[in-house]
C-alpha cells in the first residue's frame, strides 16, 4: 500500500494549533503516551512533530494562534485544482494555495457545513 503522503485523498498528518504549543505538546504527550520530537525544517526552525514508532504522523503548529484545533491534512493530486473545486461547490478559502519549501503545496478550506481541512500535495523526497 502508498503512503498516505503519496496517496489522493488519503488522511496524511494531524496539525494542532493553540495559544500555548508547549503545554498542548505536554498535555498530548502525557495523555496519549505521545513521543514528539524536534524536527529540523529546512529554514532552520525545528518542527515539533508527532512520532508513531519512527514515522512521524502529525505535529503542533509552533507559533500560537487565539483559537485551539487540530486540523487533518489530505494527500490531493493538484492542490490548484481541488481548491478551485472545492470553491466552485460552496466552500470558503482560509488559506489559498502556497508551496512550502521542503513540504508541499498546501491549501486549507472551510466546507459548506464549518469543518476546515488542509490539502497538501507533498513534495517528492530529496537526495
């Protein structure tokens, strides 16, 4: 089977966001029995990232934001195209499509019914 990183429409990666990333990654981490650990991104910055035996599955958002929520990141083919179709059937953009060096192209919608998503094209493996 793919990876879900490398399969459309496949749940790929968990984000949480919050006020205080250090206490929620504590709060998981205590909670879920969670290991997180730093990792590297390519400016520099260190990614605190969700570990399921080796693999990492999601992460904390390292910069606060007012409102608290975990946000699931879906492996699309052409992020462009899903957007527009996601707008063109009744969705609102939150974030429009941007390339994240060493990541992908992501874009994240608001659904009709209130539920937001990211779509993420993720970028082939380097080396």
């Amino acid at each position: 089977m793919d990876s879900p990183m490398n399969q459309h429409g496949a749940p790929s990666w968990i984000q949480h966001s919050g006020k205080d990333p250090a206490a929620a990654r504590k709060f998981y981490e205590t909670v879920l029995g969670w290991t997180v650990a730093d990792m590297p991104m390519q400016d520099g910055a260190a990614y605190p990232g969700i570990m399921v035996g080796e693999n990492p599955v999601g992460g904390f958002m390292p910069q606060p934001v007012p409102e608290g929520q975990w946000l699931i990141y879906i492996t699309v083919d052409d992020v462009d195209k899903r957007f527009k179709s996601a707008l063109d059937n009744g969705a609102e953009a939150v974030s429009d499509p941007a390339d994240f060096p060493g990541v992908g192209r992501i874009a994240t919608i608001r659904d009709p019914h209130g539920a937001s998503i990211a779509i993420i094209t993720y970028e082939a493996p380097q080396g």
